[in-house]
C-alpha cells in the first residue's frame, strides 16, 4: 500500500469564498474516489463541517496495487486542525489503512510548528479508530447519531414556561445566541470536544459556520427557535435546525441557560422544531450526542429518537 499527499491544496486564506472554493476542490477530491466503491457519495462531505477562515486543506490518498482504496483529509483554522474526514473501500482492510491514513495525517499535521489542537469526528468511517487514536495519545469521547422517525405520532408539545417568548430565527440572535452558547458550555463536556465554545468569540463563528455555510447542510430558519425574556434580545434557549438532505432534518444545536435547565424548555423547543418539520413535510429528525451527556441523551430517547450509530469524537492537546 501506498499514500498519496494532496497536501495544502489552499496556501490563503479562504475566509470570502470558502463554501464554494472549499466545496468545489473537495467534491473533485472526493469525486475521483466515489466512482471506485458504491456509497461514498452518500457518505462524503456532507455531514464535514466547513470552517470560517481557514487557512489550508490537505489530505492522503490510500493506494493498493495501484487503486484508491480510501482517503482523508483535515482543515486548518489559527492554532487547531479538524479531521474532516476518513473513508475506506469496504473492498480493503479497513483496520491496516485505515491507521495508515491517520498516521500519515496526524505526522503531517504535527509537523506544523503552530498546531497546539487536533479535533476529530469520524462518525462515517466503518472502521475502527479508538485504538489508532489513543495510540496516538488523544483524549477520546463517544458519541450517538440519534434519529426521531418524524411520520409517527408523538405526543403533543408541552407549553413554555409562563412569561418567556418563544420566536423564530432571526439574524438579530447571532450575538445574543453565541453569549448563549459560551454560557451553557461552560465546564460541559462538550465544550472539551469542541473549544468554540469556550469562548463567545468561537461560539459567534461556530453558529456562522451552521447558518450562512453548507457543512452542516441548508439552514432552516422556520424550524429553529429561541427563548427569551420579554422586552430583551438576551436569550434563554434556543434550537437550530437545517436540512441534510431531502425531507431529512439535522439539529444543530439545543442549548438552554444554566438556572433555567430542568424545567423543560430544551423538551418543548425539541418538540416545537420536530412540528414545524412536521408541517413542511420532512419525514425524520437526527442530532449528535455525547453519550456523556446523560441527561440529554434521555431527553432524547424520551422524545422518541433512537440511536443509529455509535461514533469516536477525540481531541489531541499539545
């Protein structure tokens, strides 16, 4: 087996054309693969998420005999790299090249000499990576991809609590729901995962990464909701949803302020945006939970979601 670098396929700065540069190499990419194995199509950048401002993509390429048999690619953005993405034909040995890959990877992107963080999310990769990852020191965390059959009958959604506002998206809530988000992440573990939250600043980018680009699919305003006092843009809550496919809705992000949690709201806006789906016809629902996150994920099963695929999230700090 062979490993072929695509390496820094962008030298600038992606931050004003990113969703259609980004996007337009990374589809060739994964393109040239996808016409070797059925279902790569399927399980290709969709479900990646872009990054605002990165600086670079790179990847490898996995050849056996002379055939691509898998690939993977990372994003750079400031002082962290995102694992993007890691496939591999069912038609080879997944385990072997598999590690290989990450191996060439992890090497490459050590080697640069500002990386302090690497974050990975393999969620479509059929193989198993929690031990090439913890052999290469990262920390490790398991995660469910949950989905709520949106064409059966579920019980009614509970009211609001008394005096709080429940509105529809609206562009005035991106720095109100970044405050949101850093506060209701902080000391979560979640916020380990994933270290936009830790700052109202990433929070901000993190909600424009899932608003104004693709990588989390189409952004779905009429399905997503916020919480608030009467008279103040200061939020409570809030539910963020787009669409991943046809008819198939993905949430972004539920978050409910500390001090509010445990009376139901984060239960009523889950069932609010399911309805809202509902009326434009979708016919399911999917989220990603930390199975950590215990009460979330009961939250969820009591809402009628079930889990579909256990996956590793795992985070490298220099």
């Amino acid at each position: 087996m062979t490993i072929g670098i695509v390496a820094h396929l962008f030298g600038c700065s992606l931050s004003h054309h990113l969703s259609l540069c980004l996007l337009f190499y990374l589809l060739c990419f994964l393109y040239l693969l996808s016409i070797l194995y059925d279902g790569l199509a399927q399980q290709g950048p969709r479900h990646s998420p872009l990054i605002l401002d990165a600086h670079a993509l790179a990847g490898c390429v996995a050849f056996e005999n002379g055939v691509a048999a898998g690939y993977s690619f990372y994003v750079l953005e400031d002082q962290k790299g995102l694992i993007g993405g890691l496939y591999v034909s069912a038609k080879f040995a997944q385990d072997s090249i598999g590690r290989r890959l990450l191996e060439e990877m992890l090497y490459s992107m050590r080697a640069i000499p500002h990386l302090a963080r690497i974050e990975a999310q393999l969620m479509p990769f059929s193989g198993p990576v929690d031990k090439p990852l913890l052999d290469q020191g990262f920390h490790l965390y398991t995660r469910q991809f949950m989905l709520l059959d949106l064409q059966k009958v579920h019980e009614a959604k509970s009211g609001a609590s008394a005096g709080l506002r429940l509105n529809r998206w609206n562009d005035r809530y991106f720095e109100p729901c970044a405050k949101l988000i850093y506060l209701a992440y902080a000391n979560h573990v979640d916020g380990e995962i994933n270290d936009q939250y830790r700052s109202r600043s990433g929070a901000l980018k993190f909600l424009k990464n899932i608003i104004l680009l693709p990588g989390c699919g189409q952004f779905v305003p009429t399905a997503s909701f916020v919480l608030h006092e009467p008279g103040s843009d200061e939020l409570i809550a809030a539910v963020l949803t787009s669409e991943v496919s046809p008819g198939v809705g993905h949430t972004t992000q539920i978050c409910v302020l500390p001090g509010y949690q445990g009376h139901g709201l984060g239960r009523m806006l889950m069932q609010t945006s399911a309805e809202a789906l509902r009326s434009m016809k979708f016919r399911e629902l999917t989220l990603t939970v930390t199975s950590d996150n215990y009460t979330a994920v009961q939250l969820y099963e009591r809402l009628g979601f079930s889990t579909i695929k256990c996956f590793t999230a795992g985070v490298w700090p220099r």
